[in-house]
C-alpha cells in the first residue's frame, strides 16, 4: 500500500501517463525485459537468442497473464509479491541480532523504496514499479541469506540446509547472473569456519556446490 501510494513519475524506464488509458508503459531496458515476457505468453518463447535472465522474463510472463496485459494491473501485481521483501529483511534482523533491530531493517527498506520511486526522474535506479531485474534480484537474494544462515546456524544439522541453500543461489542465478561472484565468497566463508579438515564440511559443500 506504501508503494502503490507513491505516483510514478516519468524517468528512463518509464514513461508519462498518457490518455487514453493513463498508464505508465515501460521505455529503454524495462521495455525490452516486459516485451520479451509478453513474446514468451503469446507461445514464441525465448526469440532474442542467449537470454541471462530466463527466470526474471519468466516472473514477468507470469504476472502479464495474470493481469490480463494489463499493465498497470501488472505492476500493482509485482508490487504486491515484492511487499514482502521488507518482511525477509526483517526476518535476517531477527535471526542475526534481535526483533527491534529487525523492524528497524525492515522499515528502512521499506522508506528506501518510497524515496526511489519518488526519485526517479532525478536519479537513475531502478524501483519496484519498472520491470527492471533489480528488485527481484534483491528478493531472491534474501531467500539466498535466509537459507544461507539457516545452513551456518546448524553446521551438523540435516543435510538439506546447504541443498536449500545451493538451489536458492542457483535459482537467484536465473534472475541475474551478477549473483555469481558470491559463490566463492560463501564457499571460502563456510571452509575457513567450519573446519577444512572436518569430512562433514566437504560432503556439505559438494551438496550446495551441485543444487
């Protein structure tokens, strides 16, 4: 409801509310991301040849038929699953320190958000109005620390935490592959702390490494 109550103003990825239909369409990169969703609804499926973010397309095909083509429904729609974003961080206070240090997180987040979408013509980001991958790269990354610290927390614990974790960076991958480069830096993270002599720490790595 926040960020729905924020008008979007006109920037580089998206355009002023014309009449007929006052709807803010989107332009540059947002506009080849919501063109390529709606070619794979209509049944062409990928057209422009290697595609780095599928999963991200994939959200926004799935949002495009859900609101009918309607775009404005469409992005009231992805505001409504990225809402939750706030929650996750809130979750990772939480779990790292304690619930006030979570709910502060959470609404910093939260303002963070309403001040780009206020922003935007002044200052190039992007924001959960656009159907740019940023934001849902920023969701999956949450998911990606949940499991993340849910798999650290519990070093001994069942052997699906570091699968849960290694699909959750993988999935995160198919949004955007920038997601990458945090491979290693968990590997090296988990290696260092938990002990690389300790068989336990290797049978957990191989299992994140291959989900």
């Amino acid at each position: 409801v926040a960020w729905q109550s924020v008008p979007v103003p006109a920037s580089r990825f998206t355009t002023a509310a014309y009449p007929p239909n006052f709807t803010n369409y989107p332009y540059s990169d947002a506009a080849d991301y919501a063109i390529q969703a709606e070619l794979i609804l209509s049944g062409n499926g990928f057209t422009e040849g290697f595609v780095d973010k599928p999963l991200h397309l994939t959200f926004l095909a799935c949002l495009n038929w859900l609101a009918g083509s309607d775009f404005s429904k469409m992005i009231m729609l992805q505001k409504a699953v990225l809402a939750v974003i706030p929650g996750l961080v809130f979750l990772i206070g939480l779990r790292l320190y304690n619930r006030p240090a979570g709910a502060m997180a959470g609404l910093l987040v939260l303002f963070i958000q309403m001040n780009n979408l206020a922003t935007a013509p002044n200052i190039q980001s992007t924001n959960v109005s656009m159907t740019m991958s940023e934001p849902w790269t920023a969701l999956s990354l949450l998911f990606c620390c949940l499991a993340i610290i849910n798999w650290w927390e519990n070093p001994a614990g069942s052997l699906w935490l570091p699968a849960l974790a290694g699909g959750a960076v993988g999935l995160a991958v198919l949004i955007r592959l920038n997601i990458m480069v945090l491979i290693p830096l968990v590997i090296f993270i988990w290696l260092f702390f938990s002990g690389m002599k300790k068989k336990r720490t290797w049978i957990s790595l191989v299992i994140f490494s291959l989900c």
